[in-house]
C-alpha cells in the first residue's frame, strides 16, 4: 500500500487487483506514461436514464478494447461508480510506454473523440490534468522502473478507483491483459 494517507475505505481485493496489474505493466515496460480520466454521461440523455447497472460497462470495457487495439494504449484500468450528480460514472487510467511517447494530451484527445462516438454524443469525458486540479499527489505522468518514490504515487491515485463509496455493491472493473516480459534487453536490478 502506498506510504501517502488514503482518507476513504478501500475494497482490499479491487486494490490488489489494481495493483498487481500495475506491477505487471512495470514489469513488462521500463518506462510508463499515464493519464487518467473520467468518463460520465450527459445528464438528461437516454444514456444517463438507462445506465444505471452493470449493463453500462459495456461502453467503457468497448472504449477500453478499441483504444488496445487501435492506439498506443498498452494498458488500462477502470471502475464503474454511481452518483445522484452524476449517475453511472469510470474512473480510468490509462498506459503508454513511455519510451514511445512523451506526452499523453494529444493520446487523451483519441480517448475523448472515441467515447463521444460510443455514446453517440451522450458521452462526455474529463482528462484528470495534475495541473489544473489540486490532487495531493501526482499519480501520473512519466514513471521509470526504478523510481519506487514515482510508483507510490501512482498507487496512491490508483486507490481512488478501489474505493468502497459510491460502488452501491456493484465492483463493474475492467483490466487490460498485460503481457509477460519478452526477455530482450539488460536484466533489471531488484529493487
């Protein structure tokens, strides 16, 4: 678990699932570049009346498998979560490898246009910019194998998608397949 203080109850089996994949993304690419976003339906839509079970994974796990498929996305996770504000709503992070890519905005304006195709329009995203928001720690960005300090960060943002609130007993997740190691290059030091 991440050194950095999580002020809300966390589900202990979402987190190891979260984790783990993360691990094996680190694991598998030296060097990670991640984004998180989140993903909503427009209030008033026939999308936002309907979604209200776990039929509305569908769309996100759709957008997830296209974005493998046709981008430089090597991985992702997501959970599903429900409000009154906003109904049916993902919390995503998503993975590039890092030795490909520098940036992430021009990637998040693919993810953006692919789910208001999705939603036929009823769909509308937010890009979780460190920058513009005030989040306690910067869970994204460029994380190398061997910055363990970087990868605490990133837990610590990945926490926020196993927590117990707003859930309503329902654990709608999605996890890309990560996979192992091809073996090529140097060796990597333990940590």
């Amino acid at each position: 678990m991440s050194k950095y203080n999580v002020r809300y109850p966390l589900n202990p089996v979402l987190l190891s699932h979260l984790f783990s994949h993360a691990e094996a993304l680190r694991a598998k690419y030296s060097r990670l570049l991640t984004f998180r976003m989140d993903f909503f339906y427009l209030k008033g839509s026939p999308l936002f009346e309907q979604r209200i079970n776990d039929w509305s994974c569908r769309d996100m796990y759709m957008l997830a498998e296209r974005l493998i498929d046709t981008s430089d996305i090597v991985g992702y996770s997501w959970v599903m979560e429900r409000t009154e504000q906003h109904g049916v709503h993902y919390h995503a992070m998503f993975y590039l490898n890092g030795h490909l890519h520098q940036k992430y905005y021009p990637t998040a304006q693919d993810v953006l246009q692919l789910w208001s195709y999705i939603t036929q329009g009823m769909g509308y995203a937010h890009i979780c910019d460190p920058s513009n928001n005030n989040y306690p720690v910067n869970g994204q960005g460029i994380f190398n194998y061997h910055h363990e300090h970087r990868f605490e960060e990133l837990y610590y943002t990945l926490s926020y998608l196993a927590k117990e609130d707003q859930k309503e007993g329902l654990y709608c997740y999605g996890l890309s397949d990560v996979p192992e190691p091809d073996g090529r290059g140097r060796p990597r030091k333990a940590l």
